[in-house]
C-alpha cells in the first residue's frame, strides 16, 4: 500500500513540514529508507531524528526544527498518539474487508438473529437467541453460544468463545482463543472426611462494555449468580484470567499472565503489568497502576503506583518476615538514631 503525507497529515490532524511524496511502510527507525514513515516520541529518542533513513517522521513541535532540517516530518501534539491512529488508518486500508453473510459451512441454531450486514465465518457455530449486530464479525471455528450478544462492530478471532448468555458491546475485538464465559471455580467441601467437592453452579453470565480488547487465550469467567463485568476501554492482554464476579472498570489495562481473584472490584483507569496477581473480595479504587510481578493481598484505597514481591516461604515464618519488612523504614531510624549516639 501507498500513501501520500499530505494524506496522512490530514488524517491525524498534524503539520506536513517539507515536500510532500508517497511512503509505503511504517516501519522502526532503524530500519526505515526514503519509502518509511517512522515516529519519535519522547525527548530520549531525540538524537535519532538525524541518523534514520526514514522518509517522514512524525513528531512532536519540539522536534520540529531538528526533523524538518533532515527532510519530510509531520508535527503533531503528541506523536505516540498520532503514530496509534495511523497504524488503525494503515491496517483499515490495508486489511481484506470481509463480505457480510454467514459461510454455508457454519451452523447457526434456529431463533438466533443475524444482522445482514454481520459476517459468520466457516466452521463457527451460532446458538440459538443469539444475537450477531450489524457489522460484527464472527470469525472461523468460533462459538457464540445460545443467547449471547455480539455488538454491532465487533470482531471474535478464529476458535474464540463466546458462550451462553454472555455479550460484548460494540467495536470490542476478542482474539484467538480467548473463552468468555467459561464456569467460574466454585465448590463447596463435603465435609466427610472423603476430600470430596461439590460443584457450585455459574449461574451468572459476563457483560462486557464497549471498545474493549481481549487478548489470545485470556480467560473472562461467568459469574455464580451476577455478571461478571468489564467496563468500557478496557484492554486486557494475552494469557490473562479473570474470575467469576469479578468487576473491572472504565479504560482499565491488564498486561500479559495477570491473575485476578473471584469477586475482586477493581475501579477506573487503573493498570497492572504483567504476572500481577490480585487476590479476591479485594477493593482496588480508580487511578491505581500496580507494577509487573506485584501480589495485592489486601483492598487499595487510595491512587497512586504500587509494588511489592517477596520469597514464598513456610506460612508462618513468611507471615513474620512480612510484618518485620513492614516496620523496616522505622528500624532503619532507630538504628541510625543509636549509632549517632556518644
């Protein structure tokens, strides 16, 4: 694909700088030439303007002077921004668009209700009472089980699921893999000495907002007796599970292998790195960002980033260590305040 600056600085609302010409890539600036649109964002990055190859640059006004004195630049606020919504205009233009209708080899269930302008792809199975919404896309090998919603615009990859009674709003993507709905871990002990459990059935569903991205082999468990819930925005990487009741606010990230525990709460605009773990029945408030590897044993209230990891260790004796780690800070005082003692 070609396209030509003049079109792309009109497209994200930034300053062409230079003569106009036609790339053909977006591409890294170390392996840009003369066809490549690159970006450089950040100040750390800004010895770099002068030794790529790229074409066209897109940066930020401070960088103005510097990329307009090597050729093509386009100048927009904030260039990393600039460079997400050129990659959605690029991948728009680029991507095969698929003709709406359902493939003959795909089983769609009587009273299930698809919208002429959705797309059922090969092998995919429908249920009945679901609901495929105008522009969805259910890819092949999917399963969207009986009663469940797809909204309109929205995109299941190949073998994704959807299962029963469960729905996804408008313009959310769902990768490969990835189950929706799938019973939450519940059970109750016998209690007669055999170890036995007793199955609780899930007899919630999942609701999930608009605008949000599940990734590849991501786990969203139905709920026992409520939905479980996603807010709108909300991004979740590959390889993350969510248990049952658990609810996750408006434009919350989740990064690779995080763990959330049942009937955890976590609020808006929050973020966890990856292999996070947040244990259940736990309270997490809006703007909370918890950093890669960290264990959230007990409810945060109030903003701000948090981190922490420690040894696993015999119970009792990590329990110990943990509260002397706790009152480390002060001991550190005490000490200093001895040995400055006579």
């Amino acid at each position: 694909m070609r396209a030509r600056l003049v079109d792309i600085a009109r497209h994200l609302g930034g300053e062409l700088v230079g003569a106009d010409a036609e790339v053909d890539r977006i591409g890294s600036l170390e392996t840009a030439d003369e066809r490549t649109i690159g970006f450089v964002s950040g100040a750390r990055y800004a010895g770099r303007i002068s030794s790529t190859r790229a074409g066209c640059l897109i940066v930020s006004p401070a960088q103005r002077d510097a990329a307009a004195a090597r050729g093509a630049a386009i100048v927009c606020a904030d260039p990393y921004l600039a460079f997400a919504r050129l990659t959605q205009w690029w991948a728009g233009r680029l991507r095969a668009m698929h003709e709406p209708g359902v493939h003959p080899s795909a089983i769609v269930e009587p009273g299930a209700v698809i919208d002429a302008q959705a797309v059922v792809g090969a092998l995919a199975f429908v249920g009945t009472g679901a609901h495929i919404e105008a522009g969805a896309s259910v890819g092949p090998q999917c399963h969207v089980g009986a009663g469940a919603v797809v909204g309109p615009s929205t995109a299941l990859g190949p073998r994704a699921l959807l299962a029963a009674g469960c729905r996804i709003g408008a313009r959310g993507i769902v990768h490969s893999g990835a189950v929706i709905g799938a019973d939450g871990f519940g059970f109750a002990p016998v209690g007669d000495g055999s170890g036995r459990w007793e199955k609780i059935e899930q007899l919630g569903g999942v609701a999930i907002g608009d605008d949000v991205e599940v990734g590849a082999n991501t786990c969203i468990d139905r709920g026992a007796l409520e939905d479980t819930r996603i807010g709108d925005g909300v991004k979740i990487d590959n390889l993350v599970q969510i248990a049952h009741n658990v609810s996750i606010g408006d434009h919350t990230a989740l990064a690779g292998c995080v763990g959330v525990a049942g009937s955890a709460r976590i609020g808006k605009r929050c973020t966890f790195g990856g292999a996070a773990m947040i244990l259940g029945h736990l309270e997490i408030v809006d703007d909370v960002h918890v950093t890669a590897g960290t264990l959230v044993s007990r409810s945060i209230r109030q903003s701000g980033t948090y981190s922490g990891s420690f040894p696993f260790d015999d119970n009792a004796s990590w329990e110990k260590n943990a509260a002397t780690l706790r009152q480390l800070h002060a001991l550190r005082e005490r000490v200093r305040a001895l040995e400055r003692k006579p």
